[in-house]
C-alpha cells in the first residue's frame, strides 16, 4: 500500500519549478496502462473462480482515459500536458483499484472454498500492488506539473480569485462540505483497528495508521478564513489521497474479515458498508479539483505561462 498522502505534502513543500516533460509523464501513463491490464486479468480469474459479478470498470476505461486527455488526437504526444487531464487520469485509474479491491473481497470470501479460489486471490492482491505502485508514479508526476503552474503563477493566481469574491465563497463552500463528508466517512473507518478485528475474528493484516493531515489542512484552512482562503488544486489534491488511503486501509481490514471466516463476515458486511461511503465521498470530491485545475489553467494559460519566479 503507497502512503501517498504524505508524499504528497512533502513533494508539494519541494517540488522544482519545472514543467514535467511529455515524454515521461506518457512513460509513466503506460506503465500505468500495463498494470490496469494485469488488473483485469486478475478481474477475469476472479469472474470465473470467486463468483464475481460484472466487471464495471476496467483497463479499457483508463486506456480511452490516456488516449482521450494525454494524447493529441489519440495518438501523438502534445507538446505540453495540462495537470487538470493528468489527474483525470490519475481518477480514471483509481476507480480500477477500487473495484480491484472488491474483487480481493470477494476471492478472500470464497477462498476456504478451494485452491482455485486462494490462486485468484493471490493473483488479485498481487495486480492490487502492481497498480498501486504504478498509479503512485503517475500521481506524483501529477501532482508535480500542478505544482509547477501553481508555484510559477501565485501571483497571477492570488489576484484572478480575488476579482469573483462572490463566486469563490460558493466554490469554498462546496469544497469544505465535500472534505467535511469526506473526513466524517474515513475517521468512521478509525474503529476498524486491530483490537475490533481481533474480536471479529479477522485475520489482522500490518496496516498503517490513518493520516488525514492533508483532509484537516485543507477543512481548517477554510474554516479560518471562509470568505478569501486561497484555494489551490494540490491542497485538494492532498486532502483526496489522505482520504484515498483510509479507503484503501479498510479494504484490507474488510480482506482480512473475510479470512476469518463465518466469525468475521459480520465484521466485514460493516467494514464494507462504511468503505461504500468512502468510495461515494471520494467520487464526489474528485470532480471538484479537476474543475479547480481547469480555473487555474484558464488564468496561467496554454502552455503554462511563468509569470513569476
């Protein structure tokens, strides 16, 4: 599992002031390819083995993603990549790990059944990884090239968001209502720690602690100032992985619930409610920074234009 929140910050806090070139971010977007392809392999084994219903999203889903937002007229490499089609990118891609995990579920459910069963997990865990890691890549480089802009640009940036005072007020509104849901759904999955799976009868898996640092930077910073915070797309960007990672944290918890058997099916059918409410909350808020970068962007320009250094 990539602790990606806190890579986030810390890469925002550093991160040079330098375009990322195209070559690499497509690079980096076909390894991402490769592994979503692995995925749905996995995703096949499991359809047949672990009684797994209709695959909804799949690596023909990112691939139109890649061809549709990264490439020029699907084929050729652009000159210039905007963030704001990166992290459609880096959505795309994440909406096939969820459903990976789900698959994980329900191989780790009909697991005791037979070795068939344990194979598709095992093969499922292991595209669940691949991805991750792959995906981590691309979103770093995602989350450099929105840097880039925004760092090259603050000025510019600062003085467009105070000309629609009134408009800005709405869009914070709806950002801090997005983060609030977003924090209420991952700090419900706080209770799933390794004393309740002990109970449950789960088999407990070495999860790492839940960090919404970059949620509560991003909530109280609008809290404090509701009327002019500065707004910026990588500040929701981080609150988005901290939450991502909490979905990802209780998937594992709900995997291993379902390891345990009858004793922890109870424990897992709750973990797998609440995941559900994270999974909705996350697919509410990514939509917003996408349109937060697509602002920035029409103030800095095409090609991005440093303003200032």
């Amino acid at each position: 599992m990539i602790v990606l929140c806190t890579v986030l910050a810390s890469a925002s806090a550093g991160a040079a002031q330098v375009e990322v070139p195209p070559d690499r971010i497509m690079e980096s977007a076909f390894s991402l390819q490769r592994s979503a392809q692995q995925a749905d392999d996995a995703q096949t084994a499991a359809r047949r083995y672990c009684q797994f219903g209709e695959i909804r999203v799949g690596a023909s889903d990112l691939r139109a993603s890649i061809s549709h937002h990264l490439l020029r007229g699907g084929a050729n490499v652009p000159e210039h990549i905007r963030p704001s089609d990166m992290w459609r990118v880096v959505f795309a891609a994440g909406n096939l790990v969820r459903e990976l995990g789900l698959v994980q579920q329900n191989c780790a459910l009909a697991s005791a059944y037979s070795s068939e069963e344990r194979n598709a997990l095992q093969a499922a865990t292991a595209a669940a990884s691949g991805l991750q890691e792959t995906l981590g890549n691309f979103t770093l480089l995602a989350n450099d090239q929105a840097v880039y802009m925004e760092k090259s640009n603050l000025r510019a940036l600062r003085r467009a968001q105070k000309e629609s005072t009134q408009v800005l007020v709405g869009k914070l509104q709806r950002v801090l209502s997005g983060a609030r849901e977003m924090k209420a759904t991952a700090e419900a999955g706080r209770r799933f720690d390794d004393n309740y799976l002990k109970k449950a009868g789960c088999v407990r898996y070495e999860l790492a602690p839940l960090n919404l640092s970059g949620l509560m930077a991003l909530i109280e910073g609008i809290e404090s100032h509701p009327d002019d915070h500065f707004l910026l797309a990588t500040e929701m960007a981080a609150a988005d992985a901290a939450t991502e990672e909490a979905e990802v944290i209780v998937n594992a918890a709900a995997i291993g619930c379902w390891l345990g058997g009858r004793k922890g099916h109870n424990a897992a059918l709750e973990i797998r409610k609440k995941q559900a409410l994270i999974i909705q909350a996350l697919v509410s808020f990514e939509p917003l920074i996408v349109r937060r970068l697509e602002w920035e962007e029409s103030v800095v320009g095409e090609p991005i234009v440093v303003q200032e250094q």
